[in-house]
C-alpha cells in the first residue's frame, strides 16, 4: 500500500548513543516533514525538506541532524541522544505547499534512559 | 504567541450528542488552511477536515464539520452524533503562506490537542 513508513517503530537508547530513524514514502512527494509529540505540546516541527538534497530546521531543530539523498527517505539522526529526546516521532509528507493531502507515518516511539 | 490554541485539555460527550471541539489561531497571512487530525489510542494520524481562508463555505465531511469564524480568527471542529470510536485526542492545525509566493514550504503549526471522551 502507497503510504509513509518509518522505522522503527520502537526503540530504547542509552544517553549518548545515536541512532536513525528512517521515513520512506512510494507516493513521488516533494516535502517531506519530522514531527516530535511530546504531551501537552501537540506535534512539533523538527526538521524538514522540500526535494531531494534539501533540508532546513523547523521550530526545534537542536540535537538532530537529517538527509534526504534521495527523494524517497528523509533520515532523522541523533548523533548523542538525551533524555529530553524520548519523545514519539512523526513522519510526514506531501506533493506541494498549496496541496492539503498530507500523509503521516504510524511513528516512532523513542526513550532515552 | 501560540499560532494555535486549543483551550480544551480534555472534552466528555454521551454518545448519539453533537461536541464542538475548540480552535483559535493567530496569523497576519492572508492565505492560510487550517486542518483537523484525529489520533486513536493507536497513535496514527487521521485527516478529518480542511478549511481554506478563503473558502466561502464552512467545510463539512460526514459527521465533521469546521465552524469557521475569520473574523475571530476560531475553527472550532463540530462531531455530529458521536460514537464510542471518536473517543480520541483530536489536533488542530495551520498551515500558512498557501497564496502565490509563499515560503512556509507546507509547515504545520499544531494545537496542544484535545482529549474526547465518548460516554455509552
């Protein structure tokens, strides 16, 4: 099924270790998006991408790094993950800015011990 | 100041009732669109609902519809006949610079989130 897949969806880190989250998507779409859900403060806007070899920072960027080489996957990395980064992580992407179908991964629940 | 504001942390509804879930939000962007998601305990997002600055009707989709107020900058979500599966968090969310030569690249500015309850 055409859709956004993120992997994994589950995993446990120690403070310091780094990790990558990756989301792939079939549909051909320009933007893609990362999101942190984290209570209380709905879903954040961390980094994202308009094509392939492009990124910026959303609202907050401090602590991840990303890569989207190919116009398909938008890598999240941590490169030394704190507690403060358990967090549940979104996946999003769609065609163009003015289009309003956006499609979301199933997310990546985080802990950071 | 929050661009979104969902003032209801939680909202409780008995079941077959009509719930208005609230929505305020703050831009100086004339083209704008504002959406609602819905996320069951199961964590996906669900698109349910979008509602343009300048479209002239309120949106409606099945039991959903968006009161939209612009001059009070609210789009508050309208759950007609509630069932036990909408109990779920519910998001507000914008999207800005959607008019010729935008630059917000399709960004989505999200609410706190509101918890429904559904009662039997």
């Amino acid at each position: 099924n055409a859709g956004v897949t993120q992997t994994p969806k589950f995993r446990v880190l120690k403070t310091g270790q780094s990790m990558t989250l990756l989301c792939a998507q079939d549909m051909n779409h320009e933007y893609m998006y990362w999101y942190r859900q984290d209570p209380g403060m709905g879903l954040r806007l961390i980094h994202y991408s308009v094509g392939e070899g492009t990124t910026a920072k959303g609202e907050v960027p401090d602590g991840y790094n990303v890569s989207r080489l190919k116009k398909q996957n938008f890598l999240l990395g941590l490169e030394s993950a704190a507690p403060s980064q358990t967090s549940v992580y979104f996946c999003a992407s769609t065609q163009d800015r003015v289009n309003y179908g956006y499609t979301f991964g199933s997310g990546t629940r985080l802990t950071v011990v | 100041a929050q661009k979104i504001t969902q003032t209801q942390p939680g909202m409780f509804v008995q079941e077959k009732e009509a719930v208005t879930l609230d929505c305020t939000y703050d831009t100086s962007d004339p083209s704008y669109g504002l959406f609602w998601y819905k996320q069951p305990s199961s964590g996906e997002m669900i698109f349910l609902i979008y509602q343009g600055s300048y479209d002239q009707q309120n949106a409606t989709e099945g039991r959903y519809s968006l009161n939209f107020q612009k001059a009070r900058k609210s789009a508050n979500l309208v759950i007609s006949a509630s069932q036990l599966g909408d109990s779920a968090m519910y998001f507000c969310a914008m999207r800005e610079g959607v008019g010729a030569g935008g630059t917000s690249y399709g960004k989505l500015t999200f609410g706190q989130g509101t918890i429904l309850t559904v009662h039997p």
